[in-house]
C-alpha cells in the first residue's frame, strides 16, 4: 500500500487544506505515515506570510528529499502559489500546486511519480470567483474541529501579500457549511471553529447572507456545543452581529479581534480604514452587552515609520485595552506589497525589543484576564496531556487551562473549577464530565428573550 506523509506550515487555513488533501488521498486507499519516516509521497503545504515562513517551506522541502530521494515531492500553498518556478528549481521537486485545483492533488502526484517529469499547476487567483470545495469529514489528532467557510481577502493591508497569493473573497455556499458541520458533528466533535482567510468576510460575496445569518442557521445543529469564530475585525461587528451574540447559546464568549497597531498614523499607512478611537469604542460596546467576553488580537511591531512615539501609543492602547490575550509578530517585507518599498524600514535589532516589550504585557493581560475567573467553574474541552501528565484544554472564554484527569474525557466538556492564573496555561481542578441529553442537543434557540446565554 501506497504511503503519504505531510508538513503544514502557517495558518489553521493551511491545516484546514492539509486535512481535505489528506481525505483526497485516503480515499484512493493512500496509508499516512509521520513525515519523519519514509514516504512514497510527501506533501509539503507552505506559508508566505513572513520571510520566516519561506525559509522553512524550503526547509521542509529539502528534509523530505534528503529522508527519500526516490519519493514524490508535492509541493502546495501560499508559498507555492507566489514563486513556483523558484521552487521547480530545487532538485527533487517533482509538483507544485498553487492554493486552487488541490483536488486534482492525487492525480497529478500520481502522474508526475509515473512520468518522472516534474509539472506545476498554478492558476491566477485573481481570476477565482468560486469557493473550492474540499471535503473534511475529521481531523487527525484535533478534538475541536475547524470549518473553513471562506477563502481570500479583499482588503489590501499594504504589508500583507495574502490576497495575491490567496485572492479575492469566496464564501462558501451555506448549504454546503451546514452539511460539513453536521458531518462534524457526528464525528463527535463538540466544538467548530470557523474559519477562513478573512473570516469576518464570510457572505459579501453572497447575496445578503452574511457571517451572522450563518451563525443563526448553525445554531440550530443538534449535538453542536460550541461555534468559535477564528477572527473578526471591529467594523464587521455591526448591529446584527451584535445581537445575535447577545443571544446565541453556542457562539463562545471570545473574539479575535485584529488590532495591528495602536498608533493611527501606523494604521493609516498600513491601510487598516479604523481609527484606534473606533477600534476602542467597539470594545465598549462588545464588553457592555457581554461582560465576560474574553478579547484576543494580533499587533505587528516594526512597521515601516514606526518612531518610538508609535510604539509607546500602540502599547499604551494596548494596555488600556486589557486583552485577554495578544499575537505579536514583527514586521516582515514581503516582495510585492507597497509596505515592501517604504523607505524608512525599522531596524531588526529594533523590532526585536519591541517584540519581547509586547510578549511581557501579552503575558500580564492574560493574567489579569484568567484571575477574574479563579474559583469559578468553567467547561473546558481537553485536547491533549502535557508533559506533566495533566489534561490540557481551552473553557469556551478562552482560558487555556491544565487539570488532572482521566485521558478518556480528551474531546469531551468537563466541568473544571479555575485554581491559579498563570501566562499560558492555568491550573484548575476536575468537578465533573458535562454530558448534554439529547431534548438540550435539539433546542433550538428562539431569538426573542436578550439574556439567554450561558456562562
């Protein structure tokens, strides 16, 4: 029997793609083995976000030459998508395929490993107007489950090269969202994450359907527990939004919110169209109808033009903001996008400082954020044990806490009392496994009462 292995680089939106590729290949009888072990084909799905994500898709690429030569060496994703011909040229590439027609995946793999000749598929994006379907039925080693419902993005940060490599938004067709979760859910999954390039996005494509129709529609899957959203921007939490997560008994209490920068100059040049007055008053809106609502973001530092003044207002905004938690990347040029060619590019020894500044605030807010919380019960969904041998999973507002418990309640909700907050991973206590009857599974939610949701 034929064997495949991979090696996802980047995003869930990568994971998410290297699960469907793997169900193509599964389907065709293919056994999957560890990428360190000997394969017939490996599949290599790349990033291109940061010059970092380049240099270890390369780095991937060679390790699984070296581990067999005589292999198939399929190379897929962001990274392949922007520079194919420089990938082509690395001895032992037998395919490229760009971020679209992966469901020719196993085909071609098979032809080139026939031919011995190697080809590459990659189509422009920008001329994609249709969502690529790709079946994802379950995730190797994951108990939550992400729900890709979108791909590409429209909005053109200067820094970002995404939507070239991704291009323009297409939303998946509803029908086909809800027909994935159920399949989801009678995987036994109890949690979705829903996700995307852009996943706040989701329907302006579509003809009036937008991110909170699909919320309500999903709401209403008997089994489904939970529905997370993996990101939102500020501006796309309008009035319906607002009130459907007032109101949802699933949807969990946390957002990803980006920020960026706190600095409205940074903003301006990075194209964000929000000010941080705008982005601060959402904030208060979101926390006034949800109290509890746990807030994460992503901040780049070291953007081009960013004096002292805007680091010191970004981590000030940060500050005031109280996340419960924050993504800190440093800026990195990528080749094609106009933030590439500004002149006044930080200095790398610069970025770093001011990097390891946000790390230590990002580890006192998630602090701040966890102790509200101690002595209190929370449902947390294990996901893995830890080196110590504890259970290790995220309650639905996002605390990431370890208790210790039976390795069968792995996937399952169980009641868990939050004992200490720490940066990180926080310690709690076992109280009990939450079984949901089915007559809870099946309700419905009617959308009438404003203060249905649970804590």
């Amino acid at each position: 029997m034929s064997t495949v292995a991979f090696q996802t680089l980047g995003c869930k939106v990568n994971s998410y793609d290297t699960e469907a590729i793997w169900n193509l290949f599964k389907k065709r009888g293919y056994t999957q083995v560890d990428f360190q072990d000997l394969a017939d084909i490996y599949v290599i799905n790349t990033c291109t976000v940061t010059d970092t994500g380049d240099k270890k898709s390369r780095q991937m690429i060679r390790r699984a030459i070296r581990r067999n030569p005589d292999a198939t060496v399929v190379v897929t994703g962001c990274y392949a998508q922007m520079a194919p011909d420089e990938i082509l040229e690395i001895p032992g590439v037998d395919l490229v395929i760009g971020t679209q027609h992966r469901d020719q995946i196993v085909d071609l793999a098979e032809r080139v490993m026939e031919e011995k000749k190697p080809f590459k598929l990659v189509s422009s994006v920008r001329s994609q107007r249709d969502f690529e379907e790709l079946d994802v039925p379950e995730f190797q080693e994951h108990t939550r489950a992400f729900l890709k419902i979108q791909e590409g993005c429209n909005n053109f940060c200067t820094f970002c090269i995404i939507p070239y490599s991704r291009g323009f938004i297409r939303s998946r067709k509803a029908e086909n969202v809800m027909a994935q979760a159920k399949k989801l859910i009678e995987a036994g999954y109890k949690e979705i994450v829903l996700t995307g390039i852009h996943t706040g996005g989701y329907g302006d494509d579509l003809d009036g359907y937008a991110l909170s129709d699909l919320l309500v529609d999903l709401e209403q899957i008997a089994g489904l527990q939970r529905i997370r959203i993996s990101s939102i921007e500020a501006s796309e939490i309008d009035d319906k939004m607002m009130d459907v997560l007032t109101r949802s008994r699933k949807v969990c209490r946390h957002l990803h919110i980006p920020l960026q920068a706190g600095s409205n100059a940074v903003l301006d040049r990075m194209n964000r169209k929000y000010t941080v007055e705008e982005f601060a008053a959402k904030l208060v809106e979101l926390r006034k109808a949800l109290p509890d609502l746990a807030v994460t973001s992503d901040v780049i530092v070291g953007f081009p033009g960013e004096s002292d003044d805007d680091f010191a207002d970004t981590y000030n905004f940060i500050k005031e903001q109280g996340f419960a938690d924050l993504h800190v990347f440093p800026y990195s040029k990528r080749k094609g996008t106009p933030a590439a060619k500004y002149a006044d590019q930080v200095p790398e020894a610069v970025k770093e400082e001011r990097v390891a500044k946000l790390i230590g605030l990002a580890d006192e807010m998630q602090v701040t954020y966890s102790s509200k919380y101690v002595g209190q019960t929370l449902e947390v969904i294990p996901e893995d044990i830890n080196g110590e041998g504890l259970l290790e999973g995220f309650s639905d507002n996002y605390i990431k806490i370890a208790f210790r418990g039976n390795p069968d309640m792995i996937g399952h909700i169980a009641a868990v009392r939050l004992d200490e907050a720490r940066a990180d991973v926080s310690r709690g206590t076992f109280v009990e496994q939450r079984t949901f009857p089915p007559e809870d599974a099946n309700k419905s939610t009617d959308y009438i009462e404003l203060d249905v949701r649970h804590a």
